[in-house]
C-alpha cells in the first residue's frame, strides 16, 4: 500500500452513523499526527455542537470547534459548528457561512471538500465515511481532479451505506477501507521516511 506524497490537510465528512464511525478513526490518530484535520458531521440546526468536547475526551490530538478566520494548524481536530458551511480559505484559513444548504444540509460536506481541494490542491487527503445521501461526491471528484487522495470507508462496514456508494461512484477512489483500519491508514501518512 504506497501512501508515498506529501500532504498538508485531511477533511472528513460523514452523516448517518457518524458518531460511533468518528470514535474509530479519530481516537486512533498518533499524538504525532502533524495534519489539521477537518470534520463535518451532519447535526440537527439546533443542536448543541457536543462533538468536540465529546472527542476531546477521547482524542490525543487538541479537538475544538472551528472559528471563522480561525488559521488552520497542523495536529488540531477541528469540528463545523452546527448551521454553519466549513470553508478553506486560499490562505489555508477557516471561514464559516450560513448560505443556503448544500445537498439539503449546513454544514455541507461538498463546500468543505471543495474548498479545501481549491486550497491544498494536490496535498489534500479527503474521507468519505457512512451517510444516507450523496453529499460529498462531488467534493471528493473535486479533490481527485486536483491530484489529492481519496479515501472512502467500505460501505460493507457502514451504517449507512449510501454516502460511501456515491463518492466510489463520483469519483476514481484511491483506498476503499474497512472502517477500523482508516486510523491507522491516515497515521502513516505521517511518518517520515
């Protein structure tokens, strides 16, 4: 499995199922882990955003909600608030919106992946997890057209298999993985040779 390449950024996106397929991977990464790592997970307008002090409980890495013209920095979790689009920024920023839904969904997993695809261009590593709809698909196909990697969990092992299926069909995937092995698959992406 050649993970040969130089990456700046990981986003993940995941719906249906997100909690207990998040709680797999982002545990799993090293305290090493040097790439700021991007989530949107979809959640209820209203909710109140439990998923970074969830995750912070659990994880080696700082996990917080990301702030807009917040500067991204490497080793850091950083979660979309709810009601709000995640966006990179050219000048690897984050910046936060609440124009319309995209794939009837705010925060978008679609505008984070293709903005952050226009950011990190050939250096970005994109993630697909378990979901009941096709949000994503056309952000991992934008990631893939500007030379980043793709990754999407095998849809055998999520609890909503829809979202996988859609990115495998939008775009020319690199790694289809089961979902306990993603983790570890993103920590060697860090290693130094």
């Amino acid at each position: 499995m050649s993970t040969s390449g130089h990456y700046r950024a990981v986003v993940i996106g995941v719906s249906a199922g997100g909690l207990a397929a998040l709680d797999k991977i982002l545990p799993a990464l090293d305290r090493t882990f040097s790439l700021p790592v991007l989530v949107v997970q979809h959640v209820s307008p209203t909710s109140e955003n439990y998923l970074p002090i969830h995750f912070s409980q659990r994880c080696l890495l700082e996990v917080k909600e990301a702030e807009d013209k917040e500067q991204i920095e490497g080793g850091v979790i950083y979660f979309a608030p709810p009601n709000y689009h995640l966006l990179v920024e050219y000048n690897q920023a984050i910046a936060l919106s609440t124009e319309e839904r995209v794939n009837f969904s705010r925060p978008s997993i679609d505008v984070l992946f293709e903005t952050a695809a226009d950011a990190y261009l050939d250096e970005l590593v994109g993630v697909v997890l378990t979901g009941a709809n096709s949000d994503g698909a056309a952000g991992m196909a934008r990631i893939k057209q500007f030379g980043g990697l793709a990754v999407v969990q095998s849809p055998e092992t999520a609890e909503a298999e829809a979202m996988p299926r859609a990115a495998i069909e939008a775009a020319d995937v690199d790694y289809i993985l089961p979902l306990n092995e993603i983790g570890c698959f993103l920590n060697s992406l860090c290693t130094t040779d």
